[in-house]
C-alpha cells in the first residue's frame, strides 16, 4: 500500500512509462508537471496543440524535440485528437492543458466518440496531510453536484479504481454526514445507513463501509471512541464519501489551502476508458504533477488486469 506521494513517485518508476495525451498542451505549469514526469522515467507524453505555440512556450525552458508532438490548432480538435489516440490505444491517460474543463468534458461524454465507461464521470481528491499516516481519497468535491444514492454508489466504485492504484486492496471507506446517526430529515445519513448495510451484506465488494460518520470520527479513533462508535475503520480511513459536491470542494481546499504549505494533493477524473488529468487552472505545477503520478498508477495496474 502506498501512503504518501514520495512512495508513489518510487513505485511508477518502477511501472513501464505510460503514453499520456496531453490537450492544448501550450500551459506553463502544465508543460512543468509533464517534464518533470518524463524526466523521472513516469511518462511518454503526446503533446496536442499548435506547434510553433509549442516551440515557443518551450524555448530555453523544456527540451520539446524528446517529446511527441501533435500539431493541431482549435480546441475541440485538440480533444477530439486526445480521444482518438485513447481510442487507438496510443495513449492510456488524458490530460487536460490550457482548455476550458466543460469543453474537454463535452467531448469526454459526446456519445458518438468520446469515453465515457460508466454511469457517472466523478472526481477524486488524492490528499497526503502531515497529521495523518496515510493518504485520504476524498470524493466528489468536483462534479457530481448532488449526488443521489444510485450516483453515490457508481461514485464509491470508481474512487476504488484509484485506491487499487495505490495499493488497496480492500478500501476502509467513511460515509460521510454532519452526524453518527441516522435521521430521516438528513438524507446523506440515510444514504449513508444504507451504503454501510449493503456492504455487510456484499454488494459492493472491495471495501469496508461504515455510516453515517461525521468527519471527525471517520480520521480519529479517540473522537470515535469518545462517542461510543464501535468500528473497524474509524481512525484508519481511505476514502471519505461526501454527502455533495460542496462539502467535499470546501474539506479538499480547506486542507490544501489551510494545510500551511505541507498538505500534499492530487486529483484525477474516474469513469472513463482511462483516468483523466483535469486540474484547476489554479493547482501548481506540483499538484499537477502528483495528478500525473496517481493517474499511471491506476493505468499500470489496469495494463496489469488487462
């Protein structure tokens, strides 16, 4: 099981390079975190946009004849490129540069030759706090919008695609509400009930869940224990379901934000034939490139079962 962002850095090193399609590739802090990563041995990146933009960005700074370059020019050319080389299997992650993220998704989700594999396209926060020993995915603090308990189930699944990544192979998985018990005027204590209830009885395999569970007894035994919970992950969690995409946007940039420079992230867009890179125009090169790590190791490992 990997715990912090140093071990995931080891462990795709080890992993084959995974060809990586970059959208509208011409962003400096995309360009950083997409260097670095071939520089580290991580990826073999396919860089999607105009040429001569590309020659420019990259002048003195990055060395663009060591990379593929696709010269396309206008946006959803650019994605429907990036779709076409998933398609080929030319690449096995998609990266979003200097586009807007509705246009990309647009094209993701278009019936005729995008791809979408399951239901629901949601959003996985990969977080590494200084107070906590592992890793905590969170999700979906980035898409699904209010999530009914259909959603919240195809959303647990794909967040479970990112912890085999990691390594985990039976996810401790907090259902998340603003209390420890279950009231009918609270839905995401219900849903929550419901969830723990179906993973007792084995219907959503490869993980433990337990709710409803407020934040503070899902990441501490002591909160826990002073509230009389008996559990088996409290104290130990690996993904915290939110009950709505506010919830877990403001706990994910609270931390990161709030975290005083020491709190690690990434995020990755599940649901699709492969992981997808899709960072906010304000992540730095770092996140961006954590993103880029957590993304070739859910894709080696589905090489792996392939």
């Amino acid at each position: 099981m990997i715990h912090n962002f140093q071990e995931a850095k080891a462990k795709a090193q080890q992993n084959m390079p995974q060809r990586v399609a970059v959208v509208a590739a011409a962003d400096h802090a995309v360009l950083d975190a997409v260097f670095t990563a071939k520089k580290h041995g991580i990826i073999d990146p396919i860089l999607i946009d105009n040429h001569s933009l590309l020659k420019e960005l990259c002048k003195d700074r990055y060395p663009l004849e060591e990379v593929e370059v696709i010269s396309v020019d206008g946006k959803i050319p650019q994605c429907k490129k990036g779709l076409e080389l998933i398609h080929k299997d030319a690449a096995n992650i998609l990266m979003k540069g200097q586009i807007p993220t509705h246009i990309i998704f647009r094209q993701i989700l278009n019936k005729e030759y995008g791809i979408r594999k399951g239901k629901v396209l949601s959003h996985v926060g990969v977080i590494k706090s200084p107070v906590y020993h592992k890793m905590i995915l969170m999700t979906d603090g980035g898409i699904c919008i209010a999530p009914s308990l259909e959603e919240k189930i195809e959303i647990l699944k794909n967040s479970l695609e990112v912890a085999n990544g990691l390594g985990i192979e039976c996810a401790k998985v907090a259902a998340i509400s603003a209390v420890e018990t279950v009231s009918i005027k609270m839905q995401s204590s219900v849903d929550a009930a419901i969830l723990a209830t179906m993973s007792r009885r084995g219907q959503i395999p490869g993980c433990i869940i337990e709710g409803p569970l407020a934040l503070d007894n899902a990441v501490s035994a002591k909160a826990a224990e002073h509230k009389g919970i008996k559990s088996e992950i409290c104290g130990d969690v690996d993904i915290t379901l939110m009950p709505n995409i506010e919830s877990g946007n403001i706990f994910y940039k609270a931390l990161v934000y709030l975290g005083g420079g020491k709190t690690e992230s990434a995020g990755v867009t599940v649901g699709a034939k492969v992981p997808i890179v899709v960072p906010s125009r304000a992540d730095t090169p770092e996140n961006k490139y954590n993103a880029i790590l957590i993304a070739t190791l859910m894709s080696a490992v589905k090489d792996i079962k392939n």
